[in-house]
C-alpha cells in the first residue's frame, strides 16, 4: 500500500497551464502503475492518463497533446503538465498507484482544478 499526496491544483485561465504533482510515502520504483483521473460535478469518474513503472504512458483522447505524465522515481513522485487547458479540464483529479496488475489502486485526496475566465 502507498499513501498519495496531489498538490498543483488551482484556477487558471483558459489555454493556461499547471503543473500536478502526486508524491508518494514510499519508493515508486517497483509500482506497475502510477497515474491520473479526474471527476468533474455530476460525471464518473475518467482516466486522464498513466505510466507504467517502464516509463509506457497512456492519455485519454481528450487530453493528448496537451498533456504529459511523467515520473521521478529518486523523488517519489509523479507529475502532471496540463497545457491549453480548458474549461471541460474543470474536475478533481486524482492520483492512483497499482503495485501490480492483481492489485487494488490506491488513491489520493484529490486536487481541484478549475478552468475559467
């Protein structure tokens, strides 16, 4: 089990960015997966994008181009580059970590987002 702290959420303007951060209670090095979702109000909750402990990354089509995981793995951390965000970017986001692909993801608080003028 990791416990996963998200900070970097904010109001920004349409077509700014921010930068996500999730960091880890311990080493990610071994973790299968790490990576993030979103919730906007009244909305499932949605993959936004992941990597893999080999550095493989996977995006929702709403989000390529204009985001990038990435990881640091001597920081323990994960991060997440939004650019040209949007308003439809509004939701909390969530960070994850998968140990393996048999386990239970663990989940972070969550950090609000919000895209507006």
């Amino acid at each position: 089990q990791v416990q996963l702290v998200e900070s970097g959420g904010g109001l920004v303007q349409p077509g700014g960015s921010l930068r996500l951060s999730c960091a880890a209670s311990r080493s990610i090095f071994s973790i299968y997966a790490m990576g993030w979702y979103r919730q906007a109000p009244g909305k499932q909750r949605e993959l936004v994008a992941t990597i893999t402990s080999g550095g493989s990354t996977n995006y929702a089509d709403s989000v390529k181009g204009r985001f990038t995981i990435s990881r640091d793995n001597a920081k323990n951390t994960v991060y997440l580059q939004m650019n040209s965000l949007r308003p439809e970017d509004t939701a909390v986001y969530y960070c994850y970590g998968r140990d393996n692909i048999y386990s239970n993801p663990d989940w972070g608080q969550g950090t609000q987002v919000t895209v507006s003028s």
